[in-house]
C-alpha cells in the first residue's frame, strides 16, 4: 500500500549482502544513485518522514482496512507491518498449505528481493494479486493509461517475487479509490484495473535490472548519475538537493517554464540564463527573465499600472487552505477530495478593516460555520484579492456543489475575484525570483518580508498540520492550541503578503 517509511537493508545471502524490498527495487528503476543513497544511509535525513509524509502513511492505512474490510474475512498476516520479512514468509507458506482463500499482506522473499502483497485471493490453483493504492481513479479516459502507468511497476515487482517462490499468480489488479464515491456511503469506496498482461514484460525484465542493482550496491562510493526527469517524476527524489545543490544561481535549469528547452540548451553549451538571448526563452515570462538576469535589474513593464486597476477597493485579500482525505468524512464529499477547512480575509478599505480567520476544529463538519464566515467576511468588496485563482475558484465551486442553497453568494465571492499571479508574472522579473512566481519567491524579492519566522512555513506543512489538529487521537489540548495558533499564523501571513505585495507593485509603477 502506498507510504510505507524507509527501512534498513536485511541480511541475506544475495549478491549485495541483503535483500532489497520492493521499495529499493522501484528505486533502483528510477536511478541507481537513489538507491545507493537509501541502501547504505537508510538513517539519512532525508529520509526521515516529515508531518506531509506521516500523513499520507496515516491515510495509507485507512484505506488498506477498508479494503481488507471490501474483500471480506481472510487472514492478516502481518497486523501492523511489524512483523519481521521471515516471520511473515513463514506464516504466508502456511496459511497457503491449509487451504486459506484470502490473505492479507503475505509476504515473499525470493531471487534477491522480497515483497509483501496487499491483497491474494485464491483463483483454482493460482492466486489473484491485487495492490491497493490511495490514489483516485481518473475519471477521464485519457488519465487513466497515465495512472495505470505509475503504478505498473509496483505490482509487476511482486508479482515477480511471488513467481520466483513458485507461487502461481493468475491475475495481477491494481485497486483505486472510486471517484463516484460518496460520503457517507462508502461501499463502492473502491475500483479494480486488470493489469496482468501489462506486467508480463515488467516481469521479465526484472532479474537482469536487480541483479545490476545488487552489483552496484557492493560498490563503496554512489554511481554517478546525471540529473533528468528521474529527480522529479512523479515525485521530488528525497536526495535531489544532494544532486542539484552544486548548480549555480541563474542556471539555465531555472528558466521560466521550460524544463526541456532548458535542457536542450544545456546541451549546446548555454548553461547560465545570461549566455541565452531572448531567442531562447520560449515565453514572454523567460524573455523577461534572461533580460533581468543578462542586466542584474528587476524588469517592470510598463502595463503594471493599468493591470492594478483590476484590484479596486473595498478590497477582501482571500487564502484557503485544505485538507485532503483518500477516505471521505464529510457527507457529499468523495475519496481524495480537497475540502477547505480554513481561510484568512484582510479587509482593506471598509470601515471595518479587521483581518477575518476561520480554522475547523474536530469533530463536526466544518464547511457550513466556514461558509457562513466567509460570506460574511467578503461581503461589500469591490474585489477579492487572490494569489493563483484556479485555486480558490475550484474551492468555491466545491462548497456551492455540496451546500446549493449558499452556492449564489459564494459564486458571487468567485466572480469578484482578481488574480494577482498573472499581474506579477506578466508585468514584473526581479534576478531574486529565480525562475519562480510563487508567492515564497516573489514576496522576499520584492518585499521585505517572508515565512522564516513561522513554525508552519508552507502549504505541505499546514496541510499536514490541519490534518493533525482534526484526526490525530494522540495530540492533547495543549498540543492543539499550540498547533491553532501555528496554522493561523501562516493563513493570515499568506493574506497580509498580498496586501503587501500589492502596495509594493502601486511604488513601482
């Protein structure tokens, strides 16, 4: 199942000296250089699991009960995940010698590698192999041969395994989350892929690539492995500052939404953003970018002005922050769905120009009271001041959709919104901003001011606090207050930088 930690390598009698699991395996896919690192420093730093990380393990676990509760009555293997690889092998062996129909999380150690399937149910003389995942399943056709594509490999590892101990696999699935779900029916909560004739020629391919892999591992120093996309698909690799920290400030790499032409460049020799001509930036952003950096000045446009008049007072400055849960709490809402659950509000230009917080507290539902404020909070502005509208428009409509007797009045929010990333982005290049319009970019470079001084320093991080203050059983009153106040000083930090930032734009016109 999906978020499992790191772990330390098992001794075996492998050609490394260990037994590499199906986590070391699929990084060994990715780059030979991660699995270096994550083999022989399993107690790095960077891979210690941060509060993002400890959240989706906790989710992780919620959704593999329930889908052990789908499948019906069988026999855990491993409670917990801390029995011991060989304790589990030997329990997996004898539950498949007495006839058992159903098992969860048996384990196998062969060739090399051992793995330990979420789910086997028995098919005649063979077995149906199925992973379950925390992901939704797209509901559009043309995202479904990506998804299936990411997770391809995890299955086609065990059912590798599971072949070189001579255990028979019919049939290999892949279990989603079902995106039709919805709170508080949860009985459709999941949705099966057949991917078995998609794995065969993963599985054949695999005894060469592992054999390599325990090769490489007996090596004393890491193989040299140049950056690509492997750094960062599908996920940022835990070691990626270990690889890109010797790159200098303005980098080609750090071009304006261009990673391939980037690379291309690279390639030719053009490796700083100052050998480039605005020939080689593909977009008007990157143009301005190679000019600012060429000239070691912050570039402003001269539409700055006539662009701010968007931003009209009364001005509310509007920032969400979510919670994301793979299993649904909340009546209407589905697997995975992004509930709003907090906001800050400045009020500019209103007789009463208090900053307005909202942050739900566990227990009940916290759209309807978080509805009602912030409707309240918006109320008589001219426009609403946001920082990348995709954002805050999507969760507007989301809260419409679930409470259709507010959706006119919190429309009426998402139509006055004015955006204030294309402003900056479209009229605006400090040298500082280093490829990035972020708000944690740009604020510093244009502002005196930044997240440095907060506990909470992100929206991974307060997402992951939100999630906390709202579900984790073990966190005491005094720990919940503390964590309240901490994520209400990011939320009102993200708000007070816009009004900041846009009365640093008004000097700079």
């Amino acid at each position: 199942m999906d978020g499992e930690p790191a772990r330390a390598a098992q001794e075996s009698g492998a050609p490394s000296g260990a037994t590499l699991d199906k986590r070391d395996v699929l990084s060994g896919l990715r780059c030979h250089q991660k699995l270096w690192f994550e083999f022989h420093e399993a107690y790095a730093p960077e891979l210690v699991p941060d509060a993002e990380a400890e959240m989706r393990f906790a989710e992780g676990h919620l959704v593999g009960a329930r889908a052990r509760l789908a499948m019906g009555d069988g026999v855990h293997l491993a409670p917990g995940r801390e029995v011991a690889q060989i304790e589990v092998v030997k329990r997996t062996a004898e539950a498949m010698e007495r006839g058992e129909r159903l098992l969860f999380e048996p384990g196998f150690t062969a060739a090399g590698a051992s793995v330990r399937a979420d789910i086997m149910a028995r098919d005649g003389d063979a077995w149906v192999m199925t992973e379950v995942k925390s992901s939704k399943w797209p509901e559009k056709d043309r995202d479904r041969e990506k998804k299936v594509a990411l997770h391809l490999t995890d299955i086609a590892v065990q059912r590798w395994v599971a072949g070189e101990a001579k255990v028979p696999i019919a049939r290999a699935n892949l279990m989603y989350l079902n995106p039709e779900c919805r709170h508080p029916d949860l009985s459709n909560l999941f949705t099966s892929v057949d991917v078995t004739a998609r794995t065969a020629p993963v599985v054949l391919a695999l005894p060469a690539a592992v054999r390599t892999m325990h090769a490489m591992l007996r090596d004393a120093e890491p193989p040299k492995v140049s950056v690509g996309d492997q750094c960062t698909d599908p996920d940022e690799c835990p070691f990626h500052a270990r690889c890109h920290d010797t790159l200098p400030d303005h980098h080609v790499s750090e071009l304006y939404y261009a990673k391939k032409q980037a690379r291309t460049l690279a390639a030719e020799g053009k490796t700083m953003i100052s050998d480039l001509s605005a020939s080689d930036a593909p977009n008007a952003p990157a143009k301005r970018q190679v000019r600012a950096v060429t000239t070691g000045t912050r570039i402003v446009e001269p539409g700055l002005a006539n662009a701010l008049t968007a931003i009209a007072r009364p001005i509310a400055y509007l920032d969400f922050e979510t919670v994301q849960l793979a299993v649904p709490r909340w009546p209407g809402c589905g697997p995975q769905a992004m509930v709003t659950v907090q906001f800050s509000v400045h009020r500019e230009g209103f007789a009463d120009d208090t900053t307005r917080q909202y942050l739900a507290r566990r227990g009940s539902d916290p759209r309807p009271q978080l509805i009602t404020e912030l409707i309240d909070a918006c109320a008589g502005a001219a426009c609403v001041v946001v920082y990348y509208e995709a954002f805050e428009k999507a969760r507007i409509r989301e809260l419409a959709d679930w409470f259709p007797e507010h959706a006119s009045a919190l429309m009426d929010i998402s139509d006055r919104i004015v955006d204030l990333l294309p402003i900056v982005r479209d009229h605006v290049y400090d040298p500082e901003f280093h490829g990035s319009f972020s708000l944690k970019k740009v604020l510093p470079a244009l502002v005196d001011l930044d997240y440095s001084d907060l506990v909470i320093q992100d929206g991974g991080a307060a997402t992951a606090g939100i999630y906390r203050l709202l579900f984790d059983q073990g966190l005491d009153a005094d720990a919940q207050a503390a964590l309240r106040t901490d994520l209400l000083a990011y939320c009102h930090r993200d708000t007070e930088a816009m009004v900041k930032l846009v009365a640093k734009l008004k000097e700079l016109m």
